[in-house]
C-alpha cells in the first residue's frame, strides 16, 4: 500500500504546488485547513520550505538551492538584503543576532523565521536574479553538488560546472523526475581532489580516462542518514561529459520505477543497490533507461583524492589562498558551523565585488569562496575587518567545525548543535594543542541520525543523544572516531557513548592530549619520501585511529568537565526556542500573522 | 469518524486526525519490556517507526535506545495516546517519563478497509 506522503503527492505535487502556496501566502496563515496543514507541508518541501519545529507553527525554514554551491554576481547582495529583511523571529540568537544566513553540506542556502505570508515577495527578489528555492527539499533531484571551484582549479581534469548547469536546467522543474520515491542527490566533480564527495550521494559522477578521453566514472547508492550510511558503489560505468545528462535521465527514472514508495524508511535508492547489487542494476539501467552502449568503467583518479581525507595534505578544505588557472586567486573564508550574520552577509557581497568578480562559492564544509581576485588585490582583500571573522587561515578547530540545525529549528533533534559546536571550537583553540603537522582536525555535529552534518566522515564524530547527570536527563553525544573520505573511504567508529555534553570539550582535548603521546613513528623508505624529504613519518590521526580498535580507543577518550560551560544541557527540545529569555513552550508567540503578531488560539 | 494516524518528516512527529501531536527526543520508561536487559529501559525515542490505532489507544513501535545500557532497536507497540471519541477526534497524549508496557500486537494496526 502507498505511504500516506505518496498519496499526497499523487493529489498535489511539483510545479502545481506554487499555484496554491501562493494562493495560502496570499490569505494568510490561517487560511491552510488544519486538517490539510501536514498534507501542504510534506508538499511545500518541493518548493523549498519547511516546517519549523513545535512552539514555532506558521514559521518556515527555506532552502535556496545553489547548484555547485556557485552563487553568481549579484546574488548574494539579494540573499543577504532578504535575510535581513524576511528571515528576522521573535526571538534573537545570542551568537548570531537576529538575522542570518546558513551555508548548508549540500552546497545550499537555509534562511529561517519564513513567514508563510512573504513568499511571494521573497521568490520575486530571488528570481529577479535568477535563485530559486524549486526542488530544494522533497522527493525529486535536490541541489546538484560538485567541486566548488570547478571551472576555477588547477587540479581539475574536466570542468564539471557545464554538466552541472546542464543537469540542472534538465532536472529542475522537469515533470518527468518531479515526484520520486524520495529525495535524489547528485554530485558531479571534475577534479582529482574528491571535493564533490559524491561517495555520500545517491547518483555520483566522479572523473576518470577512457580510451584517453576525460569523463566521468558512476557511482550510485550513498548517503549517511539513519545509522544505515552507505559509501556510493561502482556501476562500471564510463560516460563523457556530453552524455552525462543521458546516464542521469537513466538513473533517476530507474528510481522512478523501482523505487519503494510503500516504506519511505527504504526508499533511497541505497537500499535497492543493497537488495539488487550493482551488476543488476547496471544491466536494468542498459536494458530499460539508456539507448546506448554504457562503456565500462574508466580509471579513476581517487587514488589522489585529499579532500577530506585528514591526510594533513592538498585542499582537505577550500580554506585558503589558491591561484586559479587564470592567475587570478580563490580565497576560502571560514564561517564558523556555516552561519553568517545577514550584515556580514552583505559585507561580502561588497567585497566579492570589489575585489573579486561579484561570484561567490559555497563548500560542502560550510564555508565561502571568494574567486577571481587579480594578485595585486590580494593583499588588500586579506587585510579587510571583515576577515578577522571569517579567515582563510583559522584555528583547525574553527575551519573543521560543522553543525547541523539541531533544536534551533529542527523537528528530528535531539540536542542543540550550532551554538553549541561555536563554544566547542572556541574553547578547544583556546586548550587544544594539535601536534604542528596537523593544520586540519574535521568535528562534524549532528542533532540526530539524519546526518545531515555528516557526522560519519569526520576525525571526530558527534552525534546527538540524552543521558542522565545526577539522576537528571541532559543532552549528551555519541563520539566517533576517524571517519573520512578518499580513495579509502571509511565511517567513523562510534567508540563513547552518551557522554554529557559539557564533557566532550574535556574528552576531546584528553583523546589530542593521548594522541600526541602515542603516535608513532615510521621510517619512510628513500623512494617513498614526499617533495619534504623527510625520513621519519608520524601517524595521522585518522591512521591513528584506523590502526587501533574500538576498546582501545575508549580508552583514549576520556570525557570529564572542564572550564567549558554548557548553557544548553537542559531539554531544548522542549523549550519553543532554546535562547530566547523565557523559552517555556507556553510562552510561544506562534501561530504568528503576516506581521508577526501572535494570532488566537483555537482553544 | 475513523481516526487518522501516520508518522511525519522521516519519523519525527505522529500525526493524528492532521495535527502533529508526538515527536521524538523525548525519554520514555518502558517497564516489563524484552527490549534490553535493563529492569526499566530509560528509552530515548528517535524516530516513529510504525503507527496504528487500537481504539481508543494510538500506538507506535519508536527507534531510539536505552540510555542507560545502550541497546538500541524498535520497541513493541507502545500507547502514545488515546482518541476517546473517534467523532470529536480528540487526542490525549500520555506522559512519557510515566511508566510504560510495550506490548505485541494481537490486532491490526489499521481497520481492514
């Protein structure tokens, strides 16, 4: 039998839906039926928004889908006026202030405090210059995500940024793919550092020669969320740029087909990989969705994969000053778990202006690019206040910091998670030492098992849990240990469990403190040496890590308080916003009207 | 009136007659229950995993795991709530941190159509 959601969809779904969103924002947030509100929420994802979280009704998240995370001149002037100016609550944000913008993994931008009544106004602004929020959410081709500085990079072997303009012209708004089982990433990379990190998406293209062309090797299958992660898996595929669209009509209409739309839990196309195996699926994709020989696969280059890698070598992140084919410079700026204050926001437009081409670039670690700055501007450009906050050459523990949503905004949560891991980082640059040859220490923070900080592939994972403290529930964390990606792709091992919160700064300056104790050393042979000559290597942490076993690893973490305070140990799921002065449910103000102002409750 | 129930945003939220009534991240205490060793399992909820009536209760078997040993898995079928009158359509949760007996169902989650 079809899932209640597929039902909905199969009333309402895609384009058709903007029709009644702007006719609801039109009336007023009370003009949604209760009876209907979950059956045009699950559809409004389609367009990019989401429900916000109990005691926060008639607020919306919305996601603005960038593709490649490339965010064209001119744009981010309007992202940031619109924050500024639609994404403001009832209540502030004591690190970020009332309005802010997040730069999200998956190459996106999320705004909150949407109110249902200024969307309309809110895509005019957007689409005068060409953003949309169409596919950003829901069950069809999410923002397609790829090297950021694809076209701009000189490890890049294809420039991806064609094909990825390609595939979303073809798949946005395309009626054929709009209602899938479930949501549908892509990642599409051209480069031989891995940046697309398309083993974690369910369709990758991912470089690789064939008969001394350039193309792209196909990866299917991958994704993280809910303790089931899975690393995308060989089709033995090879396909040249210009079919590439041809290899992902293919794809996506396999999942179309087959895709479970009875149990949304198994509908990622990940568990059919699971339940078929690729050689299947291969043969399925050649016989019924392509009209053409798929060649086998060609060679690929993950063998010199370093992005996130934590192999302390080549771009790891973007974070930094790199010369661009052209001469011209890229500069990765850190924004700390990927927020930015609306004001900083169009601060950086102006400078990206200024000093730059006006385009801007967004990581899939939550940070900004700035490209095309001429040497001679370089100087100046680094010199700006405005970098004081967000800088190329950050503490590790600043530049590795990721965090999701969390209790904030989120319905799935369970612990808060941006504030949080922003006095984490803080406090770990201020007592970390990391040994002096690791300038990259990735903490990814995730609320829930959803994943959505990708808590699987970093040095240390977090992952948001509940304990009991003297008797009393408090947040707490799951640790993890040594995920990462490369050509050796591995997730992390989940080695502490439950640790109270105000304790993992405590447990993670500990495991560094026994880290840098025990590492050992090895003898590189003379041909083996790197560009450094160095005779002697010492383990990274990620081999560290892979060369121990769990137990022992536990050992190595040793959570305990510290000077660290936590302001968020009570249950923030509770409270109708966990910073706001009396954060009492009861104390909501939502519902709101289009002015913001409390509206009567039905009781 | 039937009482309509279905989970909501991969498993956050139960949903009954069209109003998000039970989300997760709550602690739940399940007492005579063979989901871990523990004598009362201090069972944090992550996800709704299977939702049904059987009059008046609203039941759901939840993921999440014990916080105290650690086990993890899907419960039994755990009352969340009641629906007394189906033709008003009320819902009354009950309270989590209360003590609470998964049971194994004997009737169908959904009335045969």
């Amino acid at each position: 039998m079809p899932s209640k959601v597929e039902n909905w969809k199969d009333e309402v779904y895609g384009n058709e839906i903007r029709d009644h969103l702007m006719e609801f924002a039109e009336q007023g947030w009370e003009a949604i039926p209760d009876d209907e509100q979950d059956a045009w929420f699950e559809r409004f994802k389609w367009w990019g928004l989401y429900h916000q979280r109990s005691g926060q009704e008639s607020y919306f998240m919305m996601r603005i889908g960038t593709p490649n995370g490339v965010i064209e001149p001119g744009q981010l002037e309007v992202i940031g006026e619109v924050a500024k100016e639609y994404a403001q609550g009832p209540a502030e944000n004591p690190e970020f202030g009332d309005a802010y913008c997040d730069w999200t993994t998956r190459q996106s931008i999320q705004l909150h405090w949407i109110k249902l009544e200024d969307i309309p106004e809110i895509f005019e602004r957007l689409e005068s210059v060409g953003l949309s929020t169409q596919q950003a959410c829901g069950d069809s081709w999410r923002n397609i995500v790829g090297c950021p500085v694809a076209g701009k990079d000189k490890h890049e072997h294809v420039d991806a940024w064609p094909v990825a303009q390609e595939l979303n012209e073809t798949f946005k708004g395309n009626d054929d793919y709009a209602n899938l089982p479930r949501k549908w990433k892509v990642a599409i990379t051209g480069c031989d550092e891995g940046c697309g990190q398309g083993d974690i998406n369910d369709l990758a293209f991912e470089p690789a020669e064939k008969g001394g062309e350039l193309g792209f090797n196909v990866r299917v299958g991958g994704g993280l969320s809910r303790k089931e992660p899975r690393l995308a898996r060989s089709l033995d595929v090879w396909v040249p740029p210009e079919q590439a669209a041809d290899v992902a009509h293919g794809m996506s209409a396999l999942f179309r087909e087959y895709g479970d739309r009875e149990d949304r839990f198994n509908a990622r196309i990940k568990f059919l990989v699971d339940e078929w195996g690729t050689e299947k699926m291969r043969s399925v994709l050649q016989e019924e969705f392509v009209d053409f020989e798929l060649p086998t696969a060609g060679e690929d280059m993950r063998d010199q994969y370093t992005y996130n890698t934590g192999t302390q070598a080549g771009h790891n992140d973007h974070v930094g000053v790199t010369e661009q084919p052209d001469g011209n410079y890229y500069v990765g700026l850190n924004v700390l778990v990927g927020r930015m204050g609306a004001d900083d926001t169009l601060e950086l437009a102006e400078l990206a202006d200024e000093y730059g081409s006006g385009e801007v670039r967004l990581t899939q670690r939550q940070n900004v690019i700035v490209t095309d700055i001429a040497e001679e501007d370089l100087d100046e450009f680094l010199a700006e206040p405005l970098l004081e906050d967000y800088s190329p050459d950050p503490s590790p523990f600043m530049r590795g910091s990721i965090a999701c949503t969390g209790t904030e905004f989120c319905s799935l949560s369970i612990v808060e998670t941006k504030n949080r891991q922003v006095r984490y980082a803080r406090w770990l640059r201020d007592n970390v030492d990391l040994p002096a040859d690791h300038d990259e220490f990735h903490i990814h923070l995730s609320g829930c098992t959803a994943s959505c900080a990708q808590p699987q592939i970093a040095d240390v994972s977090l992952r948001g849990m509940k304990t009991r403290k003297d008797g009393e529930p408090v947040e707490a964390l799951d640790i993890g240990l040594g995920g990462g990606l490369g050509d050796d792709p591995r997730f992390a091992d989940w080695v502490a469990m439950r640790v109270p919160a105000d304790e993992v700064p405590g447990a993670i300056k500990n495991l560094v403190e026994n880290f840098k104790e025990l590492r050992e050393e090895r003898a590189v042979p003379e041909g083996q040496r790197g560009r450094d000559g160095e005779a002697v290597e010492r383990e990274t942490f990620r081999d560290f890590v892979e060369a121990r076993d769990e137990e022992t690893l536990a050992d190595l973490v040793e959570p305990e308080e510290t000077d660290y305070e936590d302001p968020y140990m009570h249950n923030t799921k509770m409270t109708w916003y966990p910073y706001a002065e009396d954060d009492d449910m009861g104390a909501s103000p939502a519902p709101t009207d289009g002015q913001g102002q409390p509206l009567a409750s039905d009781d | 009136m039937t009482t309509d129930v279905h989970q909501l945003d991969d498993g956050a939220w139960i949903s009954v007659n069209d109003a998000r009534e039970v989300n997760v991240s709550d602690l739940w205490l399940l007492a005579r229950s063979d989901f871990c060793g523990c004598e009362t399992t201090d069972f944090l909820a992550e996800g709704f995993v299977e939702v049904g009536v059987d009059h008046p209760d609203i039941q759901a078997r939840i993921a999440g795991q014990c916080i105290a040993c650690g086990a993890s898995g899907v419960t039994d079928w755990l009352t969340v709530g009641r629906v007394v009158d189906p033709d008003v359509g009320e819902f009354y949760g009950v309270v989590p941190e209360s003590v609470h007996f998964p049971a194994k169902r004997t009737r169908l989650a959904r009335p045969e159509e």
